[in-house]
C-alpha cells in the first residue's frame, strides 16, 4: 500500500479497473534529506487508531452502498470452505430474485470470477498479489468500476485466510464466517477474532457430517463464547440442503437495509 | 501478514503528523496495543521496523503500551477483566461476556526532532 495515499499500490489489481481515473500527484520516493539535527527532542500527541485510514474509507464505502440501498456481504473462511461454491448456488438459485454482485478476493488468477460469472452474476476480481485480506480501498476500486444496481446485493468474498481479514472493516453490512465440517469444531476458540467480528457463521459441507468427527453442538457453542450473539446456518453448497435458510437470512438482511435506507432518504 | 498494512498505517499517520506538526526525525513512537486486538506487539514492531526504512520513523524505538482487555458479563450485569477473546467470565465462568475495551490499536504521541 502506499503510504501517502494509501492506494493500494503496485501489489493489489483489481479486474478492469481504468488505472487513469486515480490520478496520482505524488511521487512515491522520498526527496527529503536524513542530515543530522541539532534541535531538541520534544514529543508529539498523536492518538490516531492505526487502522483511522481503512476505516475512513469504510466508512464511505458504506455510505455508497447504503445510499443505493444495497446489502454488502463479506464472507471470510479458511481456503477451501466452499466460500465460492456457496456463491455460485446463491447466484444461479437467486438470479431472478435481486440483482446480486460479487467481488472476488485472491492473490492470484481470475479462476474464481470466471466460475461466478459463468453463472451469468456479473464479479470482479481483486488479486492482492502478496497481500493477505482485502481492505476498504481495494474494495472502493472495485466499487468504481463496478456499476452496482440499486437494491441488490454485493458478496465479497474475502482472501482465504482466518485471521487476517478480521481487522479490515470494507464496508459491508455484516461479516459472514464460513467453516466447513472437514475442518476442526474447535475453529472458533482458534481464531476467535474472526468469529467475534462476525455476525453469521455457516457450517458449510454439512453433507459430510455423517463420515467425518465434527461435533456441531461443540462449534456452536465454542462460537458463542466468543460471540453470544453470533447467528449459526448449517448446509450443503453442495446439495443444497439448508439452503432455503441462508437464503431467507439474506431477504431478512436486505429488508434492514432497505428500512435504513428509506430512513435516511426521508 | 496484516501487522504489515497496520505498520504502513502508523507509518503513514507519522508521514501526515509531520507536515502539520512540523517535524522531520521520530526517534520514539508509542503504540497502545490492546491486549484483545488484532495483533502482537512483537509482530507489529519487527513490521514497523521493516517499513519504517528510508521514512523519517525510519531507526525510531517501538514502545508498546498494553491495555487491559474489558467486558460486560450479561449475567452477572458487570464489567469483568478478561485476558483473551476466547476466557470467561472470572466471576461467574460463564461465557455471556461482550468485550468492551482492550482492543484499540492507537499511535499514541511520537518523540520528534
């Protein structure tokens, strides 16, 4: 990232984006001289949170999608959850419901927005090159290249990885964990920071259940003792059952959305 | 590796206090890391140490300062201590526990030259 404006910089490349429309009028080396001074030390207050620039941004970026009355989504997991697979079902099961959106995180290839798209919902890829979680800027530049439908829904479906992407907020209206049953029940008191940031967790590949030794009642519980109000959806992305309920959950959550943005429009 | 991005931020939050306070050497930077945050304050020094290379932070002392973490037990209707996300409630052991405080990640005050 670049420090001066905190573009995202030379790592991070978002599909599609017009490079030209971020103008950039500062340089990025330093023409300062290191001379030796003679001054006194003296001390600055400073108290800024670390991450003010992130969350500043955030904060526009859900300002943006409130204003057009849009549920953002940040799924975040493990790699290999079934992140994607979940959203390529939702988009072909919801595709004559909502407009629906999806921006994909990764740090290499567009393998993932090919299989969204081939559903026929438009997405975008962000390769974060050696980064390890989206952040609100990424997201932003995809935002401007995206020309997002209003009342519809954004996934974004966050870089593989349980603890990184727990401390960048991008926007969205709420953090959706996804642990698949082939991973450990003990996940949640592992990674509590995800698990606290997150609103909904998705036991996902519950169709396994019967041949591996995950103990849903253990993970629910081990997920409420880092978060006692964290929602719990079991399914199968892959058969399709428990669906109907994640579905419903979303409907639940663009009508909340909607309700704040008629709010704020009167 | 976030503590990488949240080093540039502190980086970066120096870069913007130096034109406005005008100064151009930092050989002290105090950051309050809680102790619910996101992260180690051994990881977010050696990555601020990395990035603050060719910057005017660049050389300057890491101190941490360690905020306790807080919660509310819902149960017992009180603000507890709690050393992790993942502990319960000292008083009672339950796990209604909502934290509250502890997981701030600040630059505090910069000594300059």
């Amino acid at each position: 990232m670049c420090v001066t404006c905190g573009c995202g910089g030379k790592n991070s490349v978002v599909e599609g984006e017009q490079k030209s429309a971020h103008t950039h009028d500062h340089h990025h080396d330093h023409h300062h001289s290191h001379a030796p001074r003679v001054s006194p030390s003296r001390i600055v207050q400073i108290e800024r949170d670390i991450l003010s620039k992130n969350d500043h941004l955030a904060f526009h970026n859900r300002k943006h999608l409130a204003e057009r009355g849009i549920l953002a989504l940040n799924l975040v997991s493990s790699p290999g959850s079934g992140k994607t697979t979940l959203l390529a079902r939702t988009a072909t099961d919801l595709a004559d419901l909502m407009p629906m959106t999806v921006i994909e995180g990764d740090q290499q290839t567009t393998l993932d927005a090919e299989r969204i798209r081939a559903t026929g919902v438009e997405a975008i890829q962000i390769n974060t090159g050696k980064g390890c979680h989206l952040d609100a800027d990424m997201v932003r530049r995809a935002l401007d290249t995206l020309k997002l439908k209003t009342g519809g829904v954004l996934f974004i479906e966050n870089v593989g990885n349980l603890v990184c992407p727990a401390a960048f907020d991008l926007g969205e209206a709420a953090k959706v964990a996804i642990l698949s049953v082939t991973e450990g029940e003990d996940k949640p008191l592992k990674y509590p920071d995800m698990f606290q940031a997150a609103q909904l967790m998705i036991l996902n590949k519950s169709d396994l259940l019967p041949y591996v030794p995950f103990d849903v009642e253990k993970c629910i519980e081990y997920a409420r003792r880092v978060n006692p109000n964290i929602e719990v959806l079991q399914l199968s992305a892959q058969t399709g059952d428990g669906l109907e309920a994640w579905y419903d959950w979303i409907t639940t959550q663009r009508t909340l959305i909607k309700k704040t943005a008629e709010a704020d429009g009167e | 590796m976030h503590e990488m991005s949240l080093a540039e931020g502190v980086v970066q939050i120096i870069e913007d206090q130096a034109k406005s306070q005008d100064f151009e050497r930092v050989i002290t930077v105090w950051l309050e890391i809680g102790e619910l945050s996101h992260v180690s304050p051994e990881a977010i020094t050696f990555c601020f140490e990395a990035v603050a290379k060719g910057t005017i932070a660049d050389g300057a002392i890491v101190e941490i300062i360690r905020t306790p973490g807080q919660a509310w037990c819902y149960d017992c209707e009180a603000e507890i201590q709690v050393p992790s996300l993942i502990d319960p409630c000292p008083k009672c052991g339950g796990f209604k526990v909502q934290v509250t405080k502890g997981q701030d990640m600040r630059v505090r005050e910069v000594e300059v030259e």
